[in-house]
C-alpha cells in the first residue's frame, strides 16, 4: 500500500484545530447520522465526531494519525464524551461489527493516491456497511483554474496564533496529470522558522468518480454540490456522495 501523507505538522492534532474550526458540515452529518450507528473515518480531532455524539449519535472515530486521536480524546474529556476513537489505517480494519452509515468526511478521501488503495477502502466499507446502511463522503471537484493559479507562486491559506508565535501558512500547487495528484506545498512560517511539508491531494473527477464507485459496488442515491443539499452542477467546489450497497 502507498504511504498516507504522514507530516507531521499537517497531522499536529493542535495546529490542525488552528486551521479548521469551521462547522458548515456538521448540520449535514448529523440529519444523515441521527438515529444511526456510524463509522466515521478520518476522524482527526473529532471536529465532528465530538458533536454527533453530544447529540446522541451513536458514533465511532478511526483515524491513522496518533497525535489527532490524542488530541480527540482530550476533546472528548473536556466535553463529556466518552472516547468512541479507535486508532487503524481505512484501507484496512476490521472492527467485527456494521453501521448504519459509514462516512469520510472533509477530503479524506483524496489522501488515497492509487486505484488499488481506494478499492481496498471501499472493500472495507462494504465489510462494515450495514444492509441497508450509507456511504457517505465529501471530495473537492477538482479546479484546473485553480491549481494553475497556484502555480505562479505563493498563495496565502491562513494565519493565526499558536503557543504566543504568530504563525502563516502559504501554499503552492504543481498538478501531477500522470498520477491525477496536485502536488501541494505548505509553508509554515512559525516566528522566524520555516518549514516546508507537503499536502498531495488525490484528484477525483465527477464521471471518474461515478464510474469507480459502480465497479466497487455502490449506487450512487444522491450527488450534491453543498452541505446545503443542493444538486451537484457546473461550477461546485464539492462534490458530496450519499451511496447504498448494490452487491
């Protein structure tokens, strides 16, 4: 199996709760989650985990990188959580048990590079999906604008402060059309430190994406172009699948 991305400044569960505090997703996961039992994969810090289950959900977070799950669990101590984070690698797990929904949220999928690795993911679904459960998961429609745009050079993605430094991070694109992989570099600049990590993204194409899903065994039921439910179209920046089993 290829490596996930496994820098450690990206998967720093601290720094990563600096850069995504943003919650427009969650009112989608819980109306899908509600009711349900739920796996939730590349679960991080818990930023959705945690509230699903203040709500009631009956929910467990599988993550691979060990600093985000110790930063979930300090999460969900100081919530009044009890800790539903399992440490394991999608492409394979076994849990010995199915949900209802299965989900991968925030782009998670597009760390998995090779064909052979998301079939291994999805194989890993169907194992845990219950009968009549869903698959659920969120990709950015791919911007070829975009990433040329962010080829020129440094494009500034967020500043914040961390531990009394000021800290900046910009990135830089470079799309790799033979492996479909934006090949993107984050660079942090903490005081007066500079360091460099990269962030590969996986490209998915909607018809790519469609097609791919059918030969490993799902029907598509709904493909949205928001968290708002609105219908996948030209111009999306998501693309939002809810999938049964068709084996």
């Amino acid at each position: 199996m290829e490596p996930f991305c496994t820098s450690d400044l990206i998967h720093s569960g601290d720094l990563y709760d600096c850069i995504n505090n943003f919650h427009d997703d969650e009112p989608f996961y819980l109306e899908k989650c509600s009711g349900k039992t739920v796996l939730e994969l590349c679960c991080g810090t818990g930023r959705l985990t945690i509230p699903l289950a203040k709500q009631g959900v009956d929910i467990r977070g599988l993550d691979l990188s060990k600093s985000m799950l110790e930063r979930a669990r300090e999460k969900a101590t100081r919530e009044g959580v009890p800790d539903c984070f399992l440490w394991g690698d999608m492409r394979d797990f076994s849990l010995g048990k199915t949900f209802d929904v299965v989900f991968i949220p925030f782009n998670s999928l597009q760390c998995i590079y090779s064909t052979t690795d998301l079939e291994r993911v999805f194989e890993r679904v169907h194992r845990h999906l219950a009968a009549k459960g869903r698959f659920i998961f969120d990709v950015f429609n791919p911007s070829i604008h975009l990433m040329v745009e962010r080829e020129s050079g440094w494009h500034p993605v967020t500043r914040f402060e961390h531990g009394g430094r000021e800290v900046e991070i910009d990135e830089q694109c470079a799309y790799d059309d033979l492996h479909q992989v934006n090949r993107v570099k984050w660079r942090y600049t903490m005081g007066t430190e500079v360091t460099m990590e990269p962030l590969d993204m996986r490209c998915f194409y909607p018809q790519e994406m469609m097609a791919l899903l059918r030969h490993n065994g799902f029907a598509v039921e709904q493909l949205l172009g928001d968290f708002q439910q609105n219908p996948f179209e030209q111009g999306c920046a998501k693309m939002i699948f809810v999938c049964k089993s068709s084996l």
